[in-house]
C-alpha cells in the first residue's frame, strides 16, 4: 500500500520571475523587428506561468501526473512545479466534531441518547486524498459507526447488567479510552490521526427517561433506608449496652422490645417524631 511521499518543488519566485521576462521581454522585437519566431517563447511562458501555487501554513498540496501520484507538498510558501502536475489541496489543520445526539440501543436493547466530540486532522495525505471518496464524509460515518458499536457493546448502567464491570455512565476514561481506540482503527485506513474522542452527551431516550428516572430515585430511596436502618440498629444496640453497663434502668425482655421499638421508630422515621409525655409509669 502507497503512503505518503514529500515533493520538494522550485522555488516560485525565481520560476515567476523566469517567465515574467519570457511573456514581456519578446514584445519589443515581436513589434518593431516582426519576429514571429518569438511567439512560442510567450505562449510557453504563459504556459509555465500556470505552474504556480502557494501553500498556506497547515495545508499541503497533493500533486498527480496523469493519474501517477508524485508526491505531497508539505512546506508553506510560493512554489513552482509542471504545469501538467494536477494539484490537490489537503488541509492539515485539527478539525471538530460535534456530533448531534443520536438513538441507538445499548447492550441490553434500552434506547439511549449518546453524542460525541471528536478532534481529528490529516496524518497520511495519499491515503486521505485517494483511499476514500471523501475523507471528511467518511469520518463522519464512521464516527456514527462507532458510537453505534460502543452502544451496543456496553449498557447505559448497571441496573438491568448488574454483573457489568463497565457501563456507559459509570466508565468514564475507560469508555473514551474505548471510544477513540475503535476510531483509531476505522479512521487509519483514510490517514486520519484521532486527537481526541469524548462522549459529549448521554441520556435513556424520551420514551424511556421518566421511569428510568423513578427507577434511580427508588433504588436511591432503598439504599438510603438501608443505610439508615443499618445506623439506626448500631444506634440502639448501643444505647441498651450502655444503659445496662452504666446501671441506669433493669431493663427486661419486654422493656427491651419496648424500647427497641420506640427508638427505631423514630431514628427510621421520615418525618420528626412528636413526643408524648408519660406521667405514669412504663407499664400505663
């Protein structure tokens, strides 16, 4: 497989210069001697005068010879090179994508919304210029290509995949880290260097999103009580050993289930507990 190659072309302002007195210099003598003969020097100065090109910083120019790929210019300036060369101008510069969110079903078939960001540039100007149609529109489709691929290879969390290492939401670097490495590998072909690849935006699809949402905020709920229950039990057991070590009550089996009770109520409760003042004694 052909890579690129570098052309180092004439300097442009030496070749201007030559043709410049090619085309002006003959007319004296075409006009006031009649020398006929020097209207092929004018017309090939003309000629050689297309041979003139510039390249812009970041940018190279591809040059062909009757289909025969010769080389790229990768420096900038004024260059001269064959007038039958055909130039193609290839820019080198780091490009953006943003890509719009697109749907597509993660790992265990759930709908999800998933944009990424993608920085990317011109590495291998052969390739970029005749491996593909149009570099830009393959990158991308293949950006597209390989969202869909990462989707279908992970799910969105771990709810539905609780054996799952790895999720969209959860994986952060190691997601990206996934991301760029697949665009790495559909891009190479067209000479494409992957700078950086991000998922930008992530979220369950519209259908799906409001009871995907009640199913967080009740799994929320339930660890949050299991949480509390599991302090509030600390709690208790710690108030009876304490109470019984510090001899303040003789507390029975009644009076403990009592108070076991009493207290797990209100350290569980949802809301403030209201007091209730016993004028008589435990038992009333």
């Amino acid at each position: 497989m052909k890579t690129e190659k570098i052309f180092t072309p004439m300097n442009g302002y030496l070749m201007l210069f030559i043709t410049l007195i090619m085309i002006i210099a003959p007319f004296p003598f075409l006009v006031i001697y009649q020398l006929f003969i020097l209207i092929p020097v004018i017309v090939i100065g003309i000629f050689l005068l297309g041979g003139v090109f510039v390249v812009n910083p970041n940018e190279s120019m591809v040059l062909t010879l009757f289909g025969a790929y010769k080389g790229t210019v990768v420096a900038n300036g004024f260059f001269w090179a064959n007038p039958f060369l055909t130039k193609k101008k290839v820019s080198l510069r780091a490009r953006n994508i943003d890509r719009e969110p697109i749907k597509v079903n993660d790992k265990v078939g759930n709908p999800i919304l998933i944009g990424i960001v993608l920085v990317w540039r011109v590495k291998d100007t052969f390739r970029a210029a005749f491996d593909v149609d149009d570099y830009i529109k393959f990158v991308e489709i293949q950006s597209e290509a390989a969202i869909r691929q990462l989707a279908g290879d992970y799910p969105y969390d771990n709810f539905e995949a609780e054996e799952a290492e790895i999720t969209l939401r959860g994986g952060g670097e190691v997601v990206n880290d996934m991301l760029e490495r697949a665009l790495k590998d559909r891009l190479d072909i067209a000479g494409i260097e992957v700078i950086e690849a991000r998922i930008s935006h992530l979220a369950y699809a519209q259908e799906i999103a409001q009871a995907m949402l009640k199913r967080q905020q009740a799994t929320a709920v339930v660890s949050a009580r299991f949480k509390i229950v599991e302090g509030a039990v600390s709690m208790v057991k710690m108030a009876i050993e304490q109470l019984k070590e510090n001899g303040v009550i003789d507390l029975d089996e009644d009076k403990k289930a009592a108070m076991v009770s009493n207290l797990m109520v209100v350290l569980c409760s949802d809301k403030d507990a209201s007091p209730i003042v016993n004028a008589g004694t435990l038992h009333q």
